[in-house]
C-alpha cells in the first residue's frame, strides 16, 4: 500500500481534491461555503451571542470590533469616513469573525479572503495605484491556480515511481516542519526584542508631530516582521509543495517526450514563482495601505492637514516586513543548503567515487537523503530568498521615493506615485511573467523536440522581458509625472531600461560561465583528464575569472542609473541641487527585478527536473527515459547558476538602495546632515574590516557545517555497505531513513552557528562603536561604523558570492560533460576527477553563496530596524 499522503489545507483544498482524484462535490468542502452550510458537521450557530465561546470577540458584532480597535466611523483619524464605506469593512469583519470563531473554523481561505477584502476597501480611501496592485496579485494568485491545476491533472507515473515520490515528500515535509518550527521559536524571540527595543526608541520631530507614539510604533513594526516572516514561511512552503508533486509528473510525462516533461517542470516552477512574488508585493501593498489608512493619509490629502502622518512616513514603517523576510530567509537557506548538500556529498563520495554506482542509484542509501534536499534547499530556500528579495527592495525604492518627494516638495498626488512606483511595477512582473510562461507552452511540439531546452526557456524570458518594457513604460508614464519636472518619467524609464539591460547581461554571463557549451567549462572538465588536484585549480581560476564581467555590469549601471536620475529635472527646493540620482538607482533595480517570477521559474525548474531524473532512476525506467531528464537536469544546472547571478545583482543594487535608506533614517532621526562617511577615520576603517571579515567567518561556518555533515553521512553509507552486502546485489534494500534523520538532525544543529553570527554581528559592532564614540567624544560614531561595516560587507559578500555561485555551477556542469561522454565518459578517471570538483563546488553553490545573498540583505535592514540603537 501507498504511504499515505499529507496535503495542505486551506488555499489549496480545491487542489487538494483535484490531486485525489475526487472533486468537491464528494470531500463535501467547497471554498465559496463562507458560512459552512455545505460543509460536513455544519450546525447553525449564533454567533452575535455565543455564549460559551472563550473569547470575549466571539461575541461582539461587526462595528464593535471595529470600535475595540479604534477603526470605527467615529474614531481616530477615521472620524470623517463616510458611513457606507465602514458598512462594507463592518460586513468583512463579521465575516472574519465567524469564520474564526463559529463552527467552520477551517475554513482557512474564507478568512483569507475576508481579510483580502478588508484591505482592498481600505486600499480604495489609501490610494487607486495600492488598490491595483492588490487586484493584479488577485489575478496573479488565480493564474497561479491554474498552473497548479495543469500540472496536477497529469498522471504520476507507474507505481514504483509513485512510491519513490512519497518517500521524497514525506522526507521534505517532516523536515519543513521541523526546520520551521525551529526558525518560528527564533524569530518569536527576535519580535520579542524589536518590540521592546522599540518601546524605548526615540522619534523624530515629525513622527511626534503626526501623532505616532512609542507604543504604537512598536507594535506595528513587531506586527510587520511578524507578517514579513510567516510570508517568507509561507513562500518557502509553496516552494516545496510543488516541488514535491511536480517530480513524479515529470517523471511520467518524460516517458512519453522531453517536450511534455520540460512544460509540466516549467509550469510547476511557474506556479511557485508567481504565487510568491505576489505574496510579497500583496504583503507590503497590504501593510502600507493599513498603516496609510490607520494615520489618515490618502493620495488626496498630505495628512498632516488634519493630525495624520505624511505620505514621506509610511514606508519607513515596512522595514520590519523586510527585516522579518530576511531572518526567515537566512535561516531557511542555511538550513536547507546544509541539508541538501551534505547529503549529495555523502551520497557522491561513497557512491559515485568508492562504490562506481551511477548517480539516483537505488542502491546508495543516502539517495532519498539527497532527492529530498533538492526540495528543502532549491524549491523551499530559493523561494523565502526571493520573497525576501523582492520585499526589502520595494520597501527601500519606496523609502528613496517618499525622501526624494519630500526634499523636492511635490504635492502629495504625485508623491503618491512616486511612493506605490515599485509596488506597481513588481504587480506586472506577474503579469508579463503569465505570458512568458503561456508563450511557451503555444511552440509547435514537433520543433520544440529539436531545440536545446535551455533556448526554449530562453524564448519565454525574451516574451516576458518585452512586455515587462512596455509595462514599464506605461507605469512610468502615468506615476512618475510630474509639472514641475515633464521629463523626469522618461528619465527614469531609462533608468529601468538600464536595469533590464544589466539583467539580461547577468543571465548571459551566467550561462557562459557554467554552460559546457562555452569554454570555461570545457576547460574544468579537460583539467579533469590529469587529476583531482588541477581539476580543483582549474574551477577555482574560472570562479575568479567570472567575478570580473558582473562586478563591471553593475558598476555601469549604478552609475548610469545614478547620472540618468540626476538629469531628471528634479531638484531639493531648499538647495536647488539635483535629487534624483539615488531614485534612479531603485528604478534600476526594479527594472532589473521586473522579470523576477519568471527568473524564480527557471530556478524551481532546476531541481524539480534533478528530482524526475533521480525518480526515473530509481524506478528503473529505460535508457531513453533517463535521457530525457538527463538533459532537462543539465539544464537546471545552468538555470540555477543564471539565477544566483541573477539574485547577486539583484541584491547588490538593493544592498545599495538599502544603504541609502539608513543614511537617511539616521538624518531623519538627528536632524543633522549624515550623507558621507569618512573610512580615513580610524573607528570606521576597522568597522568596515569587521564587516568584511564577517562575509568570511560567515562563509567558513556555512561550508564547515555541509563538511561536518556530510561526514556522518559518508560514515553512515559506508557502514550499511558493510554491513549489508546484499545492498550491492540488490538483494535487500538500504536503510534510506536513518541517512535522511541523520542530515535533518545535523542540519538543524549546524544552521544555528552562522545564522546568530548574520543577526548578532552588526548589532555588536553598531553598539560597541557608539560606547566607543561616546568615550571618545565622536558624535555619531555608532551610526557612521555601521555604515562602514555596511559598505565593506556588501563589496566583500558581492565578490564572494559570484565566485562561490558560479565555480560551484562550472564544476557540477563539467562533470555534466564528461558524464555525456567526453575524456572517457562515466567511471573514467577524468570523471573520478569531475565529481570531485563538483563535491567541492557544492556547498559553494547551494549553501554558502545563496546564503550570502540573503546575508548582505539582511545586514542592510537589521540596521534600518535597529539604527536608533546606534545613535548617541
């Protein structure tokens, strides 16, 4: 019998029932029952007057609850809301409550929608480009459903495939929960400490003056890293989830053509990405419409006019969302790499290296073990880090905007656009990725066949970056104008062009390096025909070598996108100087991340088609079959390295906008002028080194944990060998459990180490720095050592990131090329040689460099959270 399967609940229930084989009408659920009417065990209840509900809301009605929080007709800075505008939110309060306190409390999607509908009247008093955007994720979320209903109505393959897939899903499940829970007691902790370290913070003038308060303050930053957090959770879970049921639909469809196959892995990929780059641009549109609302601020009307904050202050309230996205990201891809690679380290040295079996070979107990990493550390991990990407992005860009229109006093209506820009802009990117990934699903079959997968997917990117062009432009056209400044919205669709520009150079770049089309991989896997010792050598020169060509693309654009801004006509109305540079920057990095879920796809794509491979392998399938996934794996080699050097770039520009945003935070709060930072300053060069030196340690930890790991694995397939010889005759199977809990066990325990040195480190430098400066009589001399720290860890964590990402994606692919035939094909000693540069690549792709990206993120909004404990 089948293991039996554990689904999620909730949003995907109609998915759920769809995989079953059932429809609603026999599971008796159907999303559209609000009141549980249709659903089993439903009994009316009272829910006005529940009498023996705990809950003392249980029994309030709609417009009491609104009144309880101070969101009523009458209250706060809502006193002149017109009657029927509280009626609708008065009806989706109800509707909330009943569903989370009357009889059908698990009806987790109908409180998701009543509170979808909350937000989006209140996005409609806020601003029509929020409500937009909240519609377009809307839209992003059904097409999302869509693809997961493609993917799911295929067939899962034969039985002993089925099986397999089960084994894998319930590894990666049991590990997900575990890992998550682990982070969630983590990061409950670290909400802890934001809310008191924010109970005693200071404000600034004008966040006194428009009616914020300590306590409020704290709350709703501890409320956004809460939110910023269980999304980033939540984007990691759908990662996996599909990761877990495409790999055996893949497998099957590759029985009948690569053409099949590589749509159903595209399509799964694309599910995931779509659905988590609308949760993030949902979560921060979300949060920024509450907050505007909570404060009295509109598009229509400053504010401040009537005790409200301004527009200018509301994104410095997201912070914590992006803060919360990053801790939850770095924990997740620390853990994850760590599991994934230690296993595929086990299972090569001992299999592939000792014993001569081939790659997925049923008989290396460590196999599941490593089918299950690719899910908990490509899917799951790759999706939190581009969740987090992406939120603390647009909350900086929107951060640089509101400064930028505030020093050039623009009227709040076209500051508005200024502000919501990158929330707009990261909507479409949903929108222009749909049609990618239906582009290419529309190419005749029978020509697809004879193309190389890679351009396949190519083509979608090339439909999705055209239209993210046009959409770009008209976006720009219709937010960024301005009377006071005509051209300046040209001015910064140039900027964005520039982005793309360096995007699409990034993806190039990528692909030559680790493509064994092109030479440097060629030249690894040569190396090989003469050893392990300059097969090393030779991986390490190509890892240096591809660093320079990234490091010039993003010169030229920060650059270009600097200069462009500047010439953008808008200028401080104080000083009369040229503000727009820095915003040029944000609208470059959102050019570069405007095709983002269609990047995100290509990388689900990677492991989802690595998983098929090992299914097919595992199942016994024929030679043909396994050719099929061979080539789609070797793809996703190339697909996953494009990526990394994709999300490097990506995070460098943000790491940039980021720095920006502290700089101003801590001007805002001195009320002085804080815009250069002196290294020749004795303090601040150290603090710079300290920062450096942590990309480092940070880096030793990450490898050294893979290392530790992967030797209880190699010791443990070792023993199983020996003790049960029959393994290799396939005369009993191996024990694939007790690998799969031993790299579980060690990952969570080795995640730990790396992850408090990321958070702890600036916050001991920022602190220790400020007691320096205050003995010392150096005013600021906290808050200008964590800017120096900031500025040396980003340089030093960008290098070691793009050497780490691409040596490690050149030696997997050059033992790719031997495998196909080439020096001697598999079990040569050129090949012996291959897997072992690829063994030492592998922490350095999927463990240490990806965690890098998150690091030098999360560096940058630790500070912006914590940056009034660095001030005198």
């Amino acid at each position: 019998a089948r293991p039996a399967r554990r689904f999620a609940r909730g949003p995907m229930r109609d998915i759920r029932s769809r995989e079953s084989g059932m429809s609603n009408s026999q599971t008796g659920i159907s999303l559209l029952d609000v009141e549980g009417g249709n659903s089993p065990g439903y009994s009316a209840k009272n829910y006005a007057g529940n009498k023996t509900s705990p809950n003392p809301m249980a029994g309030m009605s709609g417009a009491a609850l609104l009144g309880t929080l101070g969101l009523g007709p009458g209250s706060g800075s809502g006193a002149g809301a017109h009657t029927a505008f509280h009626a609708h939110l008065e009806r989706l309060v109800l509707l909330l409550k009943r569903t989370l306190f009357g009889s059908n409390k698990s009806n987790a999607a109908t409180a998701a929608a009543a509170v979808f509908g909350a937000v989006l009247l209140v996005s409609l008093r806020v601003s029509f480009a929020v409500t937009f955007v909240l519609l377009a994720c809307l839209g992003s979320f059904a097409f999302a459903a869509f693809l997961a209903t493609w993917v799911l109505d295929k067939d899962e393959g034969s039985p002993d495939m089925r099986e397999i897939s089960d084994a894998i899903r319930a590894g990666a499940d049991g590990f997900f929960k575990t890992q998550y829970g682990l982070i969630g007691r983590l990061a409950g902790a670290t909400a802890a400490g934001i809310f008191v370290v924010y109970s005693f913070r200071r404000l600034t003038e004008a966040q006194i003056a428009a009616g914020f308060t300590r306590g409020s303050f704290a709350f709703l930053t501890t409320v956004s890293f809460v939110l910023g957090a269980g999304c980033s959770a939540l984007s990691g879970y759908v990662g996996m989830w599909v990761s877990v049921r495409a790999n055996v639909r893949v497998a099957g469809a590759a029985r009948r053509g690569a053409r099949e196959a590589l749509l159903v892995a595209l399509r799964a990929g694309g599910f995931a990405a779509v659905l988590v780059v609308a949760s993030a641009t949902a979560g921060v549109a979300s949060l920024y419409a509450v907050f505007a609302w909570l404060y009295g601020v509109s598009s229509s009307s400053s504010g401040t006019e009537n005790g409200g904050a301004s527009i200018h202050d509301i994104p410095l309230m997201l912070v914590g969302y992006g803060f919360g996205a990053s801790f939850v990201a770095l924990f997740a891809q620390l853990g994850g790499g760590i599991y994934t690679k230690a296993a595929d380290v086990g299972a090569d040295l001992v299999g592939k290296v000792e014993a001569g079996i081939p790659e997925d070979d049923p008989r290396n107990p460590a196999v599941i073990a490593d089918l299950v990493g690719d899910n908990v550390g490509d899917c799951s991990a790759r999706g939190a880090d581009l969740f987090e990407s992406i939120a603390a992005e647009v909350i900086s860009a929107m951060i640089l905007g509101g400064s930028m229109a505030r020093r050039a006093g623009l009227p709040n209506g076209v500051a508005s656009g200024f502000v919501a820009f990158p929330l707009v802009v990261h909507a479409l990117d949903c929108v222009v990725t749909a049609f990618g990934i239906l582009s290419v699903s529309s190419m005749p079959e029978r020509t697809n066949d004879k193309q190389d997968p890679y351009e396949i997917l190519k083509g979608g990117y090339h439909v999705a970056l055209g239209f993210s062009v046009v959409f770009f432009l008209a976006a720009s056209r219709f937010m960024l104008a301005s009377s006071s400044a005509p051209g300046a919205w040209f001015c910064f669709f140039q900027c964005g062009l520039i982005g793309m520009g360096a995007a699409y150079a990034f993806v190039f770049i990528a692909q030559y390096y680790t493509d064994y089309k092109y030479p440097p991989v060629r030249l690894i896997a040569a190396a090989s025909t003469t050893g392990h010792g300059t097969n090393i050598i030779a991986g390490v020169a190509v890892g240096m070598e591809s660093v320079a060509a990234p490091v010039l693309v993003i010169s030229v654009a920060i650059v270009a996108a600097y200069w462009r801004g500047q010439t953008a006509g808008l200028v401080d109305r104080e000083t009369n100087e040229a503000i727009g540079g820095l915003f040029g920057t944000a609208v470059a990095t959102m050019g570069m991340l405007s095709t983002a879920a269609y990047v995100l796809t290509m990388d689900v794509f990677g492991p989802i088609a690595d998983n098929a491979g090992g299914i097919v392998e595992m199942s016994d399938q024929p030679e043909a079959v396994r050719d099929v996934t061979d080539a789609l794996d070797a793809v996703g080699n190339t697909t996953k390295a494009t990526t990394k050097g994709y999300a490097i770039g990506s995070a460098a520009l943000a790491s940039f906008l980021l720095f920006s945003a502290f700089m101003d935070e801590v001007q805002a709060f001195t009320g002085k002028p804080f815009a250069v930072v002196d290294i020749a300053v004795p303090e601040v060069f150290v603090a710079g080194l300290l920062g450096s030196m942590l990309v480092y340690l940070f880096t030793s930890y990450a490898c050294a944990a893979v290392g530790r790991s992967a030797q209880e694995v190699v010791v443990e397939v070792r023993r199983q060998f020996a003790e049960k010889p029959g393994i290799m005759t396939r005369e009993c199977k191996p024990d694939y459990s007790r690998c799969v809990a031993i790299v579980a066990k060690s990952a969570l325990r080795e995640m730990l180490k790396p992850g408090v040195l990321a958070v702890g480190g600036p916050v001991v430098i920022g602190v220790a720095f400020r007691m320096v400066g205050a003995a010392t009589g150096q005013e600021l001399l906290g808050a200008r050592a964590v800017a120096g720290m900031l500025m040396f860890a980003t340089v030093a964590g960008i290098l070691m990131a793009l050497f780490l990402n691409t040596a490690g994606g050149a030696w997997d692919n050059a033992k790719k090329f031997v495998e196909t035939g080439a020096h001697g094909g598999k079990n040569s000693e050129a090949h012996k040689a291959a897997v072992t540069g690829d063994t030492v690549g592998d922490p350095f792709k999927d463990t240490a460099g990806p965690s890098i990206h998150v690091l030098i993120k999360m560096l940058a909004t630790i500070t912006l959270v914590m940056a009034p404990v660095f001030l005198d």
